[in-house]
C-alpha cells in the first residue's frame, strides 16, 4: 500500500446527539466521531485521542459540545482523530509584524510614534497591576493571620472567667 499519510481537518456537528437520552449522549458523540472518521477516512480501524474524548466528556455526559473541531490522519489504513490546535495566533503575530514594517517603510513617523506609545503603556500597565496584586495579597493573609489570635485569648480569658464565678458560687452554698 502507499506509505503516504492523508491529514485532514474537519468540523464535526454533533447537534443530533440531543436526540438521544439524557444519559448517553457523550457515548454517542463519541460513536459518531468515529463514524465520520470512518465514512471520510474510508477505514474501519479508527482510533480516538484521549484529548478529544476529554473534550466530548468536559461538561459531562448530558452536555456534550455542538461541534467539534478535528484533525484526521489516515496512515496505512489506520485513522487517528485528534485535536486541531489552530493556527491563527502564528499568522497575526506575522500580518501584525507586516503592518509594522509597511509603515515604517512608507516613513509614517506618526504611526511609529503611536506604536512606541502604545507599547510603553501597555507595559506600564503590567507593572502597575503586578505589585497591586502582590500588595492585596501580602496584606490579606497578615490580617487573616492577626484575626485568628486575637480570636483565641478572647475565648481562653472568657473562660477563666467563668470558672471563677462557679467558684465563687460554691463557697457561697457551702
């Protein structure tokens, strides 16, 4: 047979699987994942990752999700059905980088002066809500901390308190 491997993505709707019971309808998301893997791939010997099934699975067997983003491998008649990790992120980091070197080129000072700015905020920002944060932390847990002892002697002296008025109490009967 051919050693070449066929990838594909694919967008799985799983809307049918609330005609099924309550009770088994991530069972049946599951079975017809492996059917569509089957009926596109044109192999029986299907196999599941364990991340697609922890997806189907995440919200419990009553709610499984509507749709499904996958990608399937087929190698040598064995099809695997994975989980598509996108892309997107790598290609607007590169256009954004693209707009950046376009402007410069066209010698727009301005918008080199806007990036510059924005970039200086942003990291002012950062650093602004870093120490805030360790700030509410550092304080929070002293003042737990002082509640809890404070706490404690009150009731130890209350009491010793008691225990003299009961003393008290009996030398007076006797």
């Amino acid at each position: 047979m051919s050693t070449e491997s066929i990838e594909r993505i694919y967008t799985i709707n799983l809307g049918k699987v609330l005609l099924s019971p309550n009770n088994q309808r991530a069972k049946r998301a599951i079975n017809m994942i492996r059917e569509f893997a089957t009926k596109h791939m044109k192999s029986e010997n299907v196999k599941i990752e364990e991340e697609i099934s922890h997806l189907v699975w995440a919200r419990g067997i009553r709610h499984p999700p509507r749709k499904i983003r996958v990608k399937i491998t087929k190698d040598d008649g064995n099809v695997i059905v994975s989980k598509y990790q996108e892309e997107k992120k790598a290609e607007e980091t590169l256009k954004k980088s693209d707009k950046k070197s376009d402007g410069k080129k066209k010698g727009d000072k301005k918008s080199d002066n806007k990036t510059k700015k924005e970039e200086k905020k942003v990291e002012e920002k950062k650093t602004e809500e870093k120490p805030k944060l360790d700030e509410k932390k550092v304080e929070e847990k002293p003042k737990k901390e002082e509640k809890k002892p404070e706490e404690k002697p009150k009731k130890a002296e209350e009491k010793p308190k008691q225990e003299e008025k009961k003393s008290e109490k009996k030398p007076k009967k006797e």
